[in-house]
C-alpha cells in the first residue's frame, strides 16, 4: 500500500472519538474514576454537619462525627453512585438496543412504570411485615419497569426509521401520562403518611438512604451494570442492523433478553430506593457518545461513571443550597436535562 493510501486511515485513527485515536479509553476511564473520587471525598466533608478531612485519617474529633460518617454520609454516598450509574448505563444500553440516541429510561416510561408499581406496593401493601416490605417494593418496581420495557420494545419493532423514534417517544408519553394518572389515585386513596412518603419519593431524593436501602442496591444493581457491560460487543454490532449482525455471528433475540431483564432490575432498584430521577440516563450517555464515539465497550464503563458523577455532584448541591433543608435531588436534575432535551430536539429539527 502507498503512503498516499495509508494518510487517510492514519486520518481517521486519529479523529475525536474514533477507536480511541484521541481519547485512548484507560485515560478516559481513569479521568472518570479520580473525578468521581474527588467528588465523594468533597461530598463527605460537605452538608449541614460538616466534617474535617482528618475524619479520612481515622481521627474521629467527636462520636457525633462519627454517627454522621457512618450511618448518613457512607451509605447516602454508595446509594448516590450506585443509583447514578445504573441510570446511565441502563441509558447507553437502551439507546444501543433501541438504536436511538433518545432512548432514556424515563423517556420511555421505564422508570413511570417502575414508580407505579412501587406506589401501589406502598398504598395497598404498606402492612407488609418485617423486612419483606422493603425487598417487596423492590421486586414491584423491577416487575413494573420489565413490563413497560417489553411493551415498548414490542411496539419500536413495528417501525423503522423515523416512524420508530415517534412511535417510541408516544408510547412513552402514554406510558407517563397513564402512570401518572394511576399514581394520582394512588395519592388520593393513600393515608397521610402514605401521601408524604409518595410526594417525597416521586420528585426523587436521597434523603432516606439508610444501610438497609443501600444494601439491597449493593446486591442487586452491581450484577446489572455487570450484564450490560457483558453486552458491549453485542451492541456494538447490533448498530449495524440486525441482519448483518446476525450475519457476523449475533444472536440478537438472545442480546435482547439479556438486555432488558438487566435494564429493568437496575431501574427498578433505582426508582424503588432513590424515586424518580429524571433526564440523567438521557444527558449522561448522549453527551458522551458525542464525545467519545458510539462504541459501547467505552461508552458504557464511561456512562456508568459518568452517572454516579453527575449524581453525586447533584446529591451534594441538594444538601447544601437549601441548608438544613434539602432540595429534591431529581429537581435539580430535571433542571438540568430539560434544557438539554429541548435543544437536542430543536437541533434535529433544524438539521432535518
């Protein structure tokens, strides 16, 4: 081969994004993990009851310190970032299945299914005994989030293209809409305390993050983000279609029951212990596929930090904008990926 011939693909190697030319994916991924490590350490020490980075060190000023660390700061943060990534990888996975980069959990009514199923847990099973309770309203949101994925997907299989993308966008919408309104009955039939817990719970928070929460998220998400990394190759070559995917050796039926089963444990773990956090498996994983090319086997890892990132800067604002009050963590979220949703759909728009 000539020189001439071979500067093009040294061109190509070497493009933003592109098989790791600039971005190599250990740097990427190693970027990603200290920032989520400076996050944790800075959202330790921050919050009403401050703490001195010596409490790192082991040297514990007072036993309130203490009690603080352990039993509302360690947990809250483990569930923040479990939460966060589960979120957003669940959102690369959907979005590389769906081949849409719209695809999002809350978009697509997984997580309104989810919610739904969880509230009438709450409402009509509050009486559940012991601990089943807490495992119950995880296994209702894992049930309500499987439904609605399958129902979706069902329906995105009968269009292609264009038409696909608006089919899925309104079932989402119909899914929101009918959950919502289920909900709303939920909310009116419910007890006060039932009505509270539902109010705090839908707009998303952290606030209740307790070892026995966070524990049922170190059991169950952990094994989810594993599966879905598992499926990287797989969706990468489901991007090409599903015939020349089957043609180069993929079994997509197969991908798919994998997929979806990891997708809706981890969003209904999400949404039965953080509530309802929206926009961020939509805005994690879009703005680093732009970044980082489509290529799942970094785009995934680097979505799933990416998440727990943005989740626990966002956790450690609702904690101390509003001191000693706090601000619904899936607020500020919303605030931020509704924007970024519009403009994504008025600069479709324009392009098209």
């Amino acid at each position: 081969m000539s020189r001439a011939a071979a500067l093009p693909r040294r061109r190509i190697a070497a493009a933003p994004g592109r098989h790791g030319g600039v971005f190599p994916p250990a740097r990427v991924l190693l970027v990603l993990s200290l920032a989520v490590l400076g996050a944790l350490l800075v959202a330790a020490m921050s919050g009403s009851a401050g703490l001195s980075p010596r409490v790192l060190l082991g040297e514990w000023p007072t036993p309130l310190a203490w009690q603080v660390w352990w039993q509302l700061r360690l947990p809250r943060l483990l569930l923040a970032a479990l939460v966060g990534a589960m979120l957003a990888g669940s959102g690369a996975a959907m979005q590389g299945l769906f081949r849409n980069p719209l695809a999002d959990p809350t978009l697509l009514g997984l997580a309104s299914g989810a919610g739904l199923a969880v509230a009438l847990w709450i409402v009509l099973f509050d009486g559940a005994a012991g601990s089943f309770g807490l495992y119950g309203q995880f296994l209702a949101g894992f049930l309500g989030a499987l439904g609605v994925c399958v129902l979706v997907f069902a329906l995105g299989q009968r269009q292609q293209g264009q038409e696909a993308l608006f089919t899925l966008l309104l079932a989402g919408l119909a899914i929101n809409t009918l959950a919502g309104a289920m909900g709303g009955v939920m909310a009116f039939i419910a007890s006060d305390e039932q009505l509270r817990q539902l109010s705090l719970w839908g707009m998303g928070s952290l606030s209740h993050a307790l070892w026995s929460a966070t524990l049922g998220a170190l059991l169950g998400i952990p094994p989810a983000l594993w599966w879905l990394l598992r499926c990287a190759r797989g969706l990468d070559l489901l991007q090409l279609g599903e015939l020349t995917a089957h043609a180069a050796g993929l079994d997509a039926p197969r991908l798919k029951r994998r997929v979806i089963p990891a997708t809706a444990l981890g969003v209904g773990l999400c949404v039965a212990l953080a509530g309802i956090i929206g926009f961020l498996g939509l805005l994690v994983p879009h703005c680093l596929r732009l970044w980082l090319g489509p290529g799942h086997r970094l785009l995934l890892p680097a979505s799933m930090l990416g998440g727990a990132l943005l989740l626990i800067v966002a956790d450690t604002l609702a904690r101390t904008l509003a001191s000693p009050a706090e601000i619904p963590v899936g607020l500020l979220t919303s605030l931020l990926g509704g924007p970024y949703f519009l403009w994504l759909l008025l600069k479709r728009r324009v392009s098209c």
